[in-house]
C-alpha cells in the first residue's frame, strides 16, 4: 500500500549571504532587502511560500541581517500614526499585511559562512521529521500560479524530492547547474525523474538545458546526509552535493515551472526585476512602460 504524502507546512528561506554582487548597495542593506518598486525583494519570496500554504518560515540568518526580523513584525508607532491621520486606511491596510501570524515565524542564525548546505542544516531543529521547501531569496519568481504552489501541486502527485527547473538556451548552459533526467530522450511534461545535477557543464557534455532555479521540496533525510557532508566547491558545504548523495536511496524529480525568474543577486538581474514588477504593477505600471520606452532607442 503506498504510503500517503506528507503535508508541505515549513519553508527554509536562507537569507545570511553578503550580498557581494550587488555592493555597495548591500555595504549596510541587507540584500533581501532593496527593493523592487514598493517592496522588499524578500517580501516576494514570502508571498510566494504563504501562497502555496506554507504555515511555518524558517529564516537562516547572519550578522547584520536585524532587519529582516524587524520588517517583519508590527511597528506599533508606525501604525498608530497612520490611524490617526485622514487618507491613510489604504496605506495602513497594505502595511498589515507584512504581519505575519504569531509564531509562523523563525528566526536561526549561520554563524559561519559555510555554504548554503550547512545555511540549511541550521534549521534542522524547527523542521523537523517533515518535508520542506527551500526557497532561495535572490531569485524572484513572476508567474500567475506561484512558483511553489506548481511545486506543491507536483509534490502530492509524486511525493519524494523536486527541484524547479527551467530551459535556457543551450549556448548558456555552462553558466549554470543543469539537471541530467533519468531516461534520454525527448522530455514531455513538466515533471522529469531525475539521475543527477551537473554544475557549469560544457556545451558539448550538457545532459540537458534544464537549468536549476532556486526552489527545492526536499524530505527531512536531508539534514542528516547534510551533518555529514564534507566541504566541497569553495571549501563550503554545498547543498547539491548532499542531494547528489541522496539520491541513491531517494527519488528526485525535476519540474518544469510556469515563470520568469530573476536573479536579484546580480546588478543586471535586480535592474530587471524592477523594471519587470513596475511594468506589471496595477498603480504605476503604465507610467512605467512610458519611461522605460525613453531609454528603448
């Protein structure tokens, strides 16, 4: 009899990083935090993570990073002040919003800078015995169903482990991690079963140009496989080389999202962001585009 799948509550989000390529912007800000038209970057992510019915959020913080947690709790005089003002409510209303309910939150911190798989292994302790997501907070993703939510809905088909991918043009590949599917051949559907994850392969070895994008659903079995993974890349604890290990006992799929990702860890990539979520916001969108089309020629 096949086991029932475990509910997806708890999300990672790992937000201890400097922030190196988008200085000096992030000499004092923390990089989740600049914002994207009226918003913090993170602010996004966790939308996303809530729309896919996630109850709990695990930040996996660093040094300098208290705004974060300050964001993300009432500001009493704030509030209180656009209360008592005329004109305000709208406001006042959206700004609500940012309050998360009590106890959805927490708050862990990376001490050291040992790589994104020991950023995740922090968490072991509020995750527990239970399946989680991973979202990585440079990478925005714009889409109609959130990112996660496709993810979730894939995950209860399945179960196991899933991690989003996304074509890129196969002259790119070198630049990013790319996943290899199980069977060669043509791929049909958004869910691939997976056999392994390359890192920056050459054109000419690419196992596909499925590019992974920053969103994982991964079982608790992770955190263990993590507690003893050796350093790799960068002398850093890397989260794919735990995974790779993983999946001699475990199924991996990937799945192909409906989106456009961003990465906002890059100048480029966070000058798209912005000009990406003005153009589509229901206020300024059309003043936007009109300014936009001024640098277009």
């Amino acid at each position: 009899m096949t086991q029932p799948v475990k509910k997806l509550r708890k999300a990672v989000l790992p937000v201890a990083g400097f922030g190196t390529r988008v200085l000096p912007a992030t000499k004092t800000i923390p990089k989740e935090m600049l914002p994207v038209v009226d918003r913090p970057a993170l602010q996004y992510v966790v939308d996303e993570a809530l729309a896919a019915g996630i109850e709990h959020i695990i930040f996996v913080t660093g040094r300098n990073k208290g705004a974060i947690e300050d964001y993300f709790d009432s500001a009493y005089e704030l509030e209180h002040s656009l209360s008592q003002k005329s004109g305000k409510a709208d406001i006042l209303k959206e700004l609500k919003t940012t309050n998360p309910k009590p106890g959805s939150m927490s708050f862990v911190r990376q001490q050291a800078p040992l790589g994104l798989g020991h950023a995740i292994w922090c968490a072991r302790d509020i995750v527990g015995d239970e399946p989680f997501a991973i979202l990585l907070p440079d990478v925005l993703v714009k889409s109609k169903t959130s990112c996660l939510a496709q993810m979730a809905k894939a995950y209860e088909q399945v179960g196991g482990n899933i991690i989003a991918v996304d074509p890129v043009p196969m002259e790119r590949v070198s630049s990013y991690g790319v996943i290899a599917p199980k069977n060669s051949g043509q791929i049909d559907g958004p869910l691939i079963e997976m056999s392994a994850m390359v890192e920056k392969p050459p054109v000419n070895e690419a196992p596909s140009n499925l590019k992974i994008t920053g969103r994982y659903i991964l079982q608790p079995e992770i955190m263990e496989t993590l507690r003893t993974q050796e350093a790799g890349a960068g002398g850093e604890i890397q989260l794919t080389d735990a995974m790779a290990r993983m999946m001699d006992s475990q199924a991996f799929h990937a799945f192909k999202y409906d989106g456009q990702d961003y990465d906002c860890g890059s100048k480029l990539g966070y000058f798209e962001a912005v000009a990406a979520y003005a153009a589509a916001h229901p206020e300024i969108g059309a003043g936007a585009k009109q300014i936009m089309a001024k640098f277009s020629t």
